[in-house]
C-alpha cells in the first residue's frame, strides 16, 4: 500500500527556524482577527456583528463577516513569500501543480452524501410538499425559509460562490497546510499528525454559537472531521480533495439547510428546526462522521488506491506505544 507523504514533510529544507515560525503564525494571526476585525468595526451595526449567533442575515453581514478570511489569506501570502520563502503553492499541494480534478471530484462526492438524504427526507415528508407555496414546519424535521426570496438567494447564490472558495481555502491552507507541515518538522507519524491538526480545528471553532446545541457532540464531530480530512491530506499528497470537501459543505450549509444559531447567518432553503428541539444527538454524531466522513474516505481509498489504511494506522500506532 503507497502512503503518500510528501505533502508533510514540503517544509524540510526550507527556513525554519523556531522564530519564523512563531513570526509566521503571529503575523497570520494578526492579520486574520485584528486586520479582519476592521470591516466589522467599520460596519454600521458592529455591536450586532460581535455577537455569537443570531445575527439576522443580510449581503453585507455576510460579506463583513466572511472578509476576515481574505485578510488572513493575505497575510499567509506574505508570510510564505517574505518569512519562509516559498512559493505559495508548496503550500496547496505536493504534485507539480493542482490537482483540479481531485477537487471537482471531491465536491461532487460530498454534494451526493449529503444532498441525497435531505431529497429523500423532503421527499417521505407530505407535509413538505408545499413547502414553496407556504411556511410550514415539515414532519422530517426541517422548515421551510419564511423570508425566502428567489432574487435575493440567486444573488445570495453568485456571493457565496466567490466568498466561500476564499474563507475555506485559508482554513484549509492554514490548518491542513501551514499547521501540518510545520508538525511535519518533528514527526512523519500519520497518526500523530492528523490527530494534532484535527484537534486544532476543533479548538479554532469552540466559540461557534453552534456549541449550544451539544458541546461534546459537536466537538466530536469536529474533531473527527479535522482529523479525517488531515489524514486525506496526507495521502492524497495536497489539499485539493479536503478542500473539496470543506467547500461543499460549506456551501450547502449556507445554500441548503442551516440552523437558526448559526454563526454566520445566509438565506438558506431551509431551517433545521428539528436540532432546536432535541440538539445534536449521539445519532446524529454515528450518522455525520459515518456518512460525510468514512464513506467518503472509503470511496477515496478505492479511487487512489490507497488501501484502506486501517493496517498502516495501527501499525504507525503501535511504533508509536514502542518510542
């Protein structure tokens, strides 16, 4: 079974010394929550935006929320060019150049798991199936947005299709790309790098309004989305299909179905009423990771023949019991 593991160690060789990276990470800091800082501050209703959740939906709450990820985005640019010096795209992939294709595939996969059970909840529903005619609460546990409205979602739609490639791919650039090859510094373990970067994705989004619906089982499936998809990272030599991934999932969230505490509110189809009322359960949890997250693993491991990797996984665990 090949593991590909180039894309971790791109970071040997190049400057890093302990001071570059504290720089590196400072400087990207700042200009993620202090430069990003600045539309909200300059915003007409800042005391809104500084809200954790509920902060009604409107095209330029969206775009002043969503702009910090291009400030960030920036300053990672300047912080491989000017502190590490290297080129930006050492930082996206471990092939010549980007892998399209992985990307394209990866959206797919991820727009079939998860548009096909919300169809077929619609669809077993009869109470939804006038849902565009009126509001109404559907049996199958979703709502149907009240304020809908087809001009402002098409618009909605052309925005979020711009913003969203923009704030995925600096998370996935910083955490999958910046984080892991720095860890790649001091270990080639697999398993120890995936659980170290899924665990700061985890802790990057803590303060999520989200977190009221179930702290422990939304941090679990974080961290098992965080960890899954540093592990595809690292096998697939890049961020291309992680990225994939996280992009439709972000876009149908905001397109789809999303929450009414959501931390950044969009004029989504639908509302999942249904979470108001028992939270995230522990099915919820199997359900996610179990059909977003190993299926499409598994799919992938086919597709790239990488094996299932379980072998390589408790292999590299128990190297690790033995240090």
């Amino acid at each position: 079974m090949q593991i590909h593991d180039g894309f971790s160690t791109l970071a040997r060789g190049h400057k890093n010394k302990f001071i570059y990276w504290v720089s590196g990470i400072v400087i990207i800091f700042l200009g993620w929550q202090v430069l990003g800082l600045t539309p909200i501050l300059l915003h007409p209703n800042t005391d809104q935006l500084l809200q954790s959740g509920n902060i009604p939906y409107s095209i330029l709450n969206f775009i002043t929320l969503m702009s910090g990820f291009l400030f960030g985005l920036i300053t990672f640019v300047f912080v491989a060019k000017y502190i590490h010096k290297r080129p930006f795209i050492s930082y996206i992939t471990g092939f010549k150049t980007i892998q399209y294709d992985r990307i394209i595939f990866a959206i797919v996969i991820s727009f079939l798991l998860s548009g096909i059970p919300l169809i077929l909840m619609l669809l077993a529903s009869n109470d939804c199936q006038n849902i565009i005619d009126k509001s109404i609460e559907c049996s199958s546990g979703l709502e149907f947005n009240p304020n809908f409205s087809f001009v402002s979602y098409i618009i909605f739609i052309l925005i979020a299709l711009v913003i969203t490639p923009i704030q995925v791919g600096f998370e996935e650039i910083l955490f999958r790309g910046y984080f892991l090859q720095g860890l790649g510094l001091f270990t080639k373990s697999t398993v120890v790098l995936s659980l170290i970067v899924g665990s700061l994705f985890m802790i990057a989004h803590l303060a999520n309004p989200e977190t009221s619906y179930g702290m422990a089982k939304y941090m679990t499936i974080l961290m098992a989305t965080g960890t899954i998809w540093a592990l595809i990272t690292i096998k697939g030599n890049g961020l291309e299909l992680p990225f994939g991934f996280h992009l439709a999932n972000n876009l149908f969230v905001f397109l789809f179905i999303t929450t009414k505490n959501s931390v950044i509110s969009t004029p989504a189809l639908f509302y999942d009423v249904g979470i108001e009322q028992t939270g995230i359960t522990w099915t919820d949890v199997i359900f996610t990771i179990s059909f977003t997250l190993i299926i499409p693993y598994i799919i992938l491991a086919k597709k790239y023949k990488w094996g299932m990797g379980f072998s390589y996984l408790l292999k590299s665990y128990s190297n690790l019991k033995k240090k």
